[in-house]
C-alpha cells in the first residue's frame, strides 16, 4: 500500500513534533514549510535532532504544495485571518488540512465568512479542512460532547482544566502571562498577547453538537499571582441560556500549579463525573491528535467541519 502523501506546514515546536511523530508513523513527508531563515534550506531529520531524511525545507509552500500531497499537517498561528490564505491555498491544491489553528476548531463563532470561504474551496476541490488540537479540539469540547453519548438528557456541563505551564514549552508560558506584573498581564490582555485562544470556540462547538441555543458567550480572564509577579492565568468561558450557564469552561494555566487535572461534570440522566488525574499533556497530545486525525480527515466528506464530526480519532 501507498503511504499517504503529507506535507508539513509550520515547523515550531508543534510542528516539528507533529512531522516527527508523522514521519515515525510511516507518513511519506513530500514537503515541508517554514519562513524562518534557519529553517528554510535545512534538511527536515537535521531540524529533528536526526538523521537527514532527504527533504529540505521551504519558505515556498506553492514549492511545497507541487509536490501534491493528499493531506497538509498545518501548525501556523492561532487565528484565522493570519492562516487564511494558507488554508486556502493548500485546499487549492487539491490536499486534505488538519490544522493546529484554534479558531480553526470552530470557525463559524469569530469568522462566519471565512469559514464559508474555506468550506467552498474544499467542496470545489473535493477535500476536506479541520481544526484540531488538544484545547481546543478535545478535552473541553470534543471529550464532553462524547461524554454525553450514555445521557437520557443533559441539562449542563463544566470542565475544568488545570495545567502546570511549567512542564510546557516556553511559548506557552509567555503566552499565559508567566513572569509578568499584574499591570503588564493586564495590558496584554487588553492588546490579545494574553490569554488562551479557542475557549469560546469549544463553548460554541458544545452548543453545536447539542443543539443548544446560547443567547450569549462570555469570557473572563485575571492572573494567577505569586507574590507581584503573574505565574499563569485563570480564565472562564460560559455559554448562556437566559442567565443560567449551561456550558462552563474553566481553564488554568499556571506555572507550578498544583493538582494538574482534567475534569468534566454532566448534570444529566445519568450525571458524569470524570476526572484525567494530571490532565492531558497539551505538547503531546497535540501533535498525536494532528496525525491520527491523517486517515479521518482522508474519509471525511468534503468541506470545512469539526473534530467532533469525524470518524473517532484514535491511533
């Protein structure tokens, strides 16, 4: 048989990982994307810390994308008007995405329009385009909406999510604010810089798959402090009904918080109450979500949809 063609679109730390795992899983890597400088011209297995596999990396993705690849593995930037014209132009090029983008989860809540655009190009060309990950993607979205496959009805659901920043990439850590004043935290959330990008997008796929009509999403972000400096965040997604929340999404992300956990809790017929004793690795879990989704997304109709949508993702 075959192997199935891919390209690797974005070589961060997700993305490097992301091509590793799928090169090791057998994945026949045709190209692979980045705009850095370093990168660009670099054999691939060499940016892996291994041996050269014969593949140098591009700042060209039309280079790339020649190349005809049946599925792009695509690890950019969090928000849809920065990867866009990515998306489209590898959908263009006939290829299945599976794209680490967050809003990319659930395009329909922040971008209707763009969401629109990617779904016509990719029925155009007969493909299809998904935004995965682990948050968004999975633990506060994916994983409830399954969890209520055993409920008689389901009057709510609360996940909580808590992450010690410290055992993750930097990138992460900046992001939620690590090693900042509390002023300094609170400028970045005001400008974007801080703060987690999708949770309101998983609210909004919760609401999706159950049907529920939400009158409102909000979101609330404040630091976690040690001391005057920030060591994370504490942030709150809820979808309401009137002024109930049905959905809540509570999301820590600190660093050196103690009791790392995933925690979903049904209010149902029956009621759930599972809990991942020390939370699902984000790094990891990531990059192993983005490949299994390789052979789903492959049999999937063509257009834009979701995680939850697919054939179960598994390895």
């Amino acid at each position: 048989m075959t192997p199935i063609s891919v390209v690797a679109y974005g070589l961060g730390p997700i993305g490097l990982s992301i091509a590793g795992l799928a090169l090791d899983r057998g994945y026949n890597i045709v190209g692979a994307v980045d705009i850095d400088p370093q990168k660009a011209g670099e054999d691939l297995g060499t940016l892996l810390g291994r041996a050269p596999v014969g593949l140098k990396v591009t700042a060209d993705p039309t280079e790339a994308l020649a190349k005809g690849p049946q599925v792009v593995l695509h690890s950019t930037q969090s928000h849809i008007p920065q990867v866009l014209s990515q998306v489209i132009d590898c959908l263009d090029a006939g290829a299945c995405v599976v794209s680490t983008c967050e809003e990319m989860a659930f395009p329909w809540y922040r971008h209707p329009a763009a969401a629109h655009r990617i779904d016509r190009v990719a029925r155009a060309k007969h493909v299809a385009a998904v935004g995965v990950g682990v948050n968004p993607g999975y633990v506060m979205d994916v994983l409830p909406i399954v969890l209520t496959a055993p409920c008689k009805d389901v009057r709510s659901i609360h996940v909580t999510r808590v992450v010690d920043a410290g055992k993750r990439r930097l990138p992460l850590q900046r992001k939620v604010g690590s090693g900042m004043t509390k002023d300094e935290f609170l400028r970045g959330v005001g400008d974007g810089r801080i703060g987690h990008v999708g949770l309101a997008e998983s609210v909004a796929m919760i609401s999706d798959a159950l049907g529920w009509q939400l009158n409102e999403i909000t979101e609330d972000i404040e630091p976690v402090m040690d001391g005057a400096a920030v060591k994370g965040l504490h942030q709150v997604a809820r979808g309401l009904q009137g002024d109930r929340s049905v959905i809540t999404l509570d999301l820590t992300m600190a660093v050196g918080v103690p009791n790392p956990r995933d925690t979903v809790v049904i209010e149902g017929e029956p009621p759930l109450n599972v809990t991942a004793a020390g939370g699902v690795h984000g790094d990891v879990a990531t990059c192993a979500i983005a490949v299994n989704a390789i052979p789903r997304i492959l049999e999937a109709p063509p257009g834009l949809t979701t995680a939850y949508r697919l054939a179960p993702i598994h390895v």
